[in-house]
C-alpha cells in the first residue's frame, strides 16, 4: 500500500482492517512521527491523528512501525510522489508500477 503522508498512513490502516490483512509494517523515515504514534502518552497536545492511528493499531491484528533512512527509501519516496499526481488517491498494488521497478531493484542492491 502506498502512503503519503499521516492521513494516508491512517487510511491506508482503514483499507487493510477491511480487507481483513492480519499483519502490516510500516515504514516512515520521520523518527518524531514513530515516537508519537509508539509512545504511551495520550496527553492533551496529542494529535487526533495519532489517536486514530493508536487505535487501529490496538485491534485484533499485528500492526508494526520501522524507521527507514530517507536514503534508502526511494520506492517509498516514489510512490508518495505518485500518490500526488493522482490526486492522493490511495490504492493498493499487486506489483510496482513501472516507474518503481528500477528503484525496487537498486534498493535490493541490484543494478537496474
């Protein structure tokens, strides 16, 4: 599934809940975006976003978060891009598109 920003990390966790995924990781290389959706605080400044994250985390499935270097994160990079272009709609892949495919290849440390 590919997310843009915190919005669509929150929809994108709505459309896997409904297709009855049992288990997600996602990635992000924003370590403050991490700490607030992993810590225990629900404190008066939390965002309501993170809330709802929280929540949907807390169901009956295996929700995991990992930090990812910005460097080493050009399929993700790419694919909020495209995201952008296609008016933030979020949607599901079987495969990479295309445009990616040489990025998935560089990031497993094949040449493209």
């Amino acid at each position: 599934m590919a997310l843009g920003n915190g919005e669509w990390r929150w929809s994108g966790l709505l459309r896997a809940w409904s297709h009855q995924l049992k288990y997600i990781v996602i990635e992000s290389d924003s370590l403050e975006a991490l700490r607030m959706v992993q810590s225990d605080t629900r404190g008066h400044g939390t965002l309501g976003l993170v809330l709802h994250i929280k929540e949907l985390c807390g169901r009956n499935w295996m929700v995991n978060f990992s930090h990812v270097n910005r460097k080493g994160n050009y399929v993700a990079d790419r694919m909020a891009r495209l995201a952008v272009l296609d008016d933030f709609d979020a949607r599901t892949f079987d495969a990479p598109p295309p445009s990616v495919n040489s990025l998935v290849l560089l990031e497993m440390g094949d040449s493209p």
